[in-house]
C-alpha cells in the first residue's frame, strides 16, 4: 500500500518524537494491531498490494519510531483476496516462534473449518481469529453483519476455545449500526459469553460519531476491548478515554502498510480518507514543516486526548502497554 522504510523518516519526524511524543509513550509498547504478509502467500495468479513483512521488518520499523523502547505485538492474519490462508497462517506461527512475548489471531474466512481453527489454536500457539468483510458471504463487504464473513459454525468453536476476535465492523456507520449494536450485545451477553472482542479502530470510528452513537451501549457489554489504531482523530480518542474503562483499550498501530507513510487519515465530517500530500503535489511555501508519519499522527491525537481527559501516567502505560498484558494473560 504504502511504500516507506525505516530510512525515509524525516527531520519533520524526528523533531514531533523528540519534542512531543518521547515524554509520552512509555518504555514498554503492545502493538495490539499489526500485520505480517509475503507476496508468495498468494495463489497463483493473484498478487497483493502489501509489502512483505516479518517479524525482524516489524521490530526494524518499530525501533526507528519509537527508539529505546521494548516492543512486542499481536499479530493479525493479513486479509487478501486470494491469499492461500493455510501458508499464510503457517508463516506468522513460524515468525513468531522467535519472539515470545508476541501473540497472534488465525486469518480466517468463511471456508475455514472449526477442525483447522482448533489445530492452529492448538499447534501453533493462535490465541484468537481475525476474520475481515471482504470474505462476506453476501458479496458485500460493505453491508454485510458479523455472521456474514465469521460464520456462527466457526463463532461456536471460538466460545468453546474461549477465543479472542479481532473485529472489524462492516456497514457504514461502524459501531454506530444498529445491527452492529444488537449482534454483539447478543453475541457478548447470551450466545457466545466466552468470546473475547478487540473491536479494531475504536470500533471502526475514524471520526467522532459512531463511538458517541455507541459508547453506552458497548461499556455494557461485558468481554469488549477496543484498539486505537489508524485513528487520526483525536474526538474518537477523547469519547474513549472519558466514557469507557480505560482497562478495555489497547494501543495498535496498523502497522506497517496502513499508518506508516507521511499523511494521515482526514475526516471530512462522518467520513474519512488516506491523504499523502507528498503524492498530490501540495505546497507547503508557508513553513519548512513537512507532513509526518501517519503513525505518530495517531499518537500525537491519543497525547491531546489525554491531556484533555487528564489521565495519569499509570492510564498511559497501560493503553500502551499493560491492559493488553493482562487481558492477554502475558
């Protein structure tokens, strides 16, 4: 997607972490929400816009962001069409059987069976299934509900495992969907108690309104946790961070394709997108500042948030770090 190395951080970068996000992020991160690929995953024919990434690119990258600090990740199946999802899976256990203190969740789509999930749970070290919409057994990705492309067959192995699942909501409004609501009060209170939830990107809110929409329906929920990653926005943020246990969110980074590029993702009112300046040929004759990494765009909208929310240093490291941890059972 993004085409960046560790070697294109720029002085704009590096003065944002030193003058404003050293002092903040803690010696210890959890990156609740990252990403491995190799382009062989593929099937014959079919190719993938990702970058290759293992687990010595990740801590390369991860090192050059945030220096001196001890990093380690959970790691999420990288959702392809076409990807051959039993080589793909077989690659992340093998990264990282080199980094113990790094979990992962099983890509998983609707052709997966419940004896294939339980073998990866149980063989190579899976602690959870990261399904994704595009595997919708509708056809579309973008209105389809839970069940749709994590099917109640593969939902009921999960219970059984007491699994967790990464999720991200489809239908426009995110957490905000009715539908949305209703499936995961149902799934969290009465069908599956067991299952664990991360909901991914504040629960798919990008801008400010479907967390407001849903953040007093979600903290009833029991077994709900949310990750901030790719968010650029500090409103989502803020609505978490006054409104909800700080206990239930983790830091993730979405790393690296989807946040580590120089731009950010821009709301336009309850919509978002991807901006790189760089590629659109924007002036800047004003200043000498350039734009900087997506990643620290999140970090610096999570500090304002704080700052705002008063939360103390123990709250700061244990988004970053702890709460993870202990839900985990690191």
């Amino acid at each position: 997607m993004f085409d960046l190395t560790p070697g294109d951080i720029s002085d704009s970068d590096r003065r944002i972490w030193e003058e404003d996000l050293a002092d903040f992020v803690p010696d210890r991160v959890f990156d609740a929400h990252c990403h491995f690929f190799q382009q062989s995953h593929m099937k014959e024919g079919e190719k993938s816009p990702r970058q290759d990434i293992d687990l010595a690119r990740m801590q390369e990258w991860n090192q050059a962001i945030f220096p001196g600090r001890r990093v380690n990740f959970l790691v999420l199946g990288s959702p392809n069409l076409g990807i051959d999802t039993a080589r793909h899976n077989a690659f992340i256990a093998e990264e990282l059987s080199r980094d113990p203190g790094s979990r992962a969740h099983r890509l998983t789509t609707p052709a997966c069976t419940p004896d294939q999930i339980e073998r990866d749970i149980t063989d190579r070290g899976f602690i959870g299934l990261k399904p994704y919409r595009i595997y919708s057994v509708t056809g579309d990705k973008d209105h389809c509900r839970i069940h749709e492309f994590l099917t109640h067959e593969q939902l009921d192995v999960a219970n059984h495992l007491g699994l967790w699942v990464t999720m991200h909501l489809s239908r426009p409004h995110g957490c905000g969907d009715e539908q949305n609501l209703d499936d995961l009060e149902e799934y969290t209170t009465r069908r599956y108690p067991r299952i664990r939830w991360i909901l991914a990107h504040c629960a798919r809110s990008f801008t400010y309104w479907p967390i407001r929409q849903a953040v007093d329906r979600l903290r009833d929920m029991p077994n709900i946790w949310y990750d901030l990653s790719a968010v650029n926005d500090l409103r989502p943020f803020l609505t978490l961070f006054t409104e909800e246990n700080i206990k239930r969110i983790f830091y993730g980074s979405d790393g690296i394709g989807a946040t580590f590029f120089h731009g950010k993702y821009v709301v336009f009112g309850r919509c978002w997108f991807p901006v790189e300046p760089d590629k659109r040929n924007f002036g800047f004759t004003h200043t000498p500042e350039r734009p900087i990494l997506s990643i620290y765009e999140q970090v610096l909208a999570m500090r304002h948030a704080a700052d705002i929310a008063e939360l103390s240093k123990d709250d700061i490291e244990g988004i970053f770090w702890r709460n993870a941890h202990e839900a985990l059972e690191l």
